[in-house]
C-alpha cells in the first residue's frame, strides 16, 4: 500500500494511463488501484464510479484545450484573425488527441453517456471564448452587430472538423478545404458589409 496519502491528480494520471493500455470499454477502477498499489476503494474514495473517474479524466482534458484557446483570445490582433486561428487550433488540437492519443480520444468521444455535463461545460467554455471574440470584432467595427451572441452558430457550423463523432471524416485529404468553404460563409455573414 502507498505510504502516502492519495490524491486526485495521482489517480487521474493513472486512470490516464490505464485508458491508454486498456481501453475505455476495459478499463477498470481496479487497474487504475493496481497500478497505484492501492485498494479500489481507496480510489473510490475519490470518484464514487468508474463513470465519474472517466468524467474526470476527460474534463482534465478538454479543460487543458479551453486553456490553450484562450492564449488566441486574449491577443490584441483583428477579431476575423483570431477568430479563424482559434478555429484551426480547435481543429488541430482535435485531430492530434485523435492521432497521438487514440485511446484517451477514444474515452472523450464515449464521454456523453458517462458525464454529458462534462461535454456541455466544455462547449459552454469555449462558447464564452468565441463571443468574447466576436464582441471584440463588434466594438472594433470589423464584424456587424449580429455576429453578438453567434458564438453557438459559429460552433455548429464547425462541429463537422472538431467533434469526436466525425473523427472518420478527419482522414479526407480535403478535409481542410471544407473547412475553409464553411469559414468563408461564416466571414460572409459576419463580416459588416
């Protein structure tokens, strides 16, 4: 047994590990407490299912993405820039969980069963991120005042290039072409005439 007292963060990193290993569909709290040489119980203590464990891990996850975004947001650069590099590092962040970290992806993508309000806390999150943006291209004259509050349309005109369930899709070569025939709609219906 650990001689010292367990914390969250230790038994996060092993979920962590243990996801990649085994699998979201074969990972156990038992293994997570294996490989911390603890009981299950002890993990227990923490998170009071595997299904909370996983919401866990999974919310560390995406929180680490909203906090790599917000660099994009905080720049003093025109609303349009940020707003189509804030796009991108979305996608691009997406893709590479997808392609380096398969299994964790893979638990991300199995979240909305487990903990749907860890999705919903993420998409909010970064929703915030994209009307802060849009309400700076307001207040600097580069977009119109209805782009105010457009944040959710600007995200599901999106979803397609960043959500899990469209991780298929993500091997078409032109699969960065679409995305810029959607930027270009959405500019259009931005932008100030």
């Amino acid at each position: 047994m650990a001689a010292e007292p367990l914390t969250r963060e230790q038994i996060l990193a092993a979920a962590k590990e243990a996801l990649r290993r085994y699998g979201p569909a074969k990972t156990t709290v038992v293994d997570v407490a294996q490989s911390l040489g603890v009981s299950h119980g002890a993990v227990y203590r923490h998170f009071p299912t595997k299904a909370a464990l996983r919401g866990a891990v999974v919310r560390s996850g995406l929180e680490s993405v909203a906090a790599r975004l917000a660099s994009i947001v905080e720049e003093e650069a025109p609303a349009v820039d940020r707003l189509h590099r804030w796009l991108l590092a979305l996608i691009d962040l997406k893709h590479g969980y997808a392609r380096e970290d398969a299994a964790l992806f893979d638990t991300y993508a199995l979240i909305d069963k487990d903990a749907p309000e860890v999705v919903r806390e993420h998409i909010e999150a970064l929703t915030v991120q994209l009307d802060r943006i849009l309400a700076d291209g307001v207040e600097a004259g580069e977009l119109r005042a209805s782009a105010l509050g457009g944040a959710m349309a600007i995200w599901d005109a999106t979803t397609r290039f960043h959500h899990p369930a469209h991780r298929s899709e993500w091997a078409d070569p032109r699969i960065g072409e679409y995305f810029e025939g959607v930027w270009e709609l959405v500019l259009r219906g931005l932008a100030k005439e």
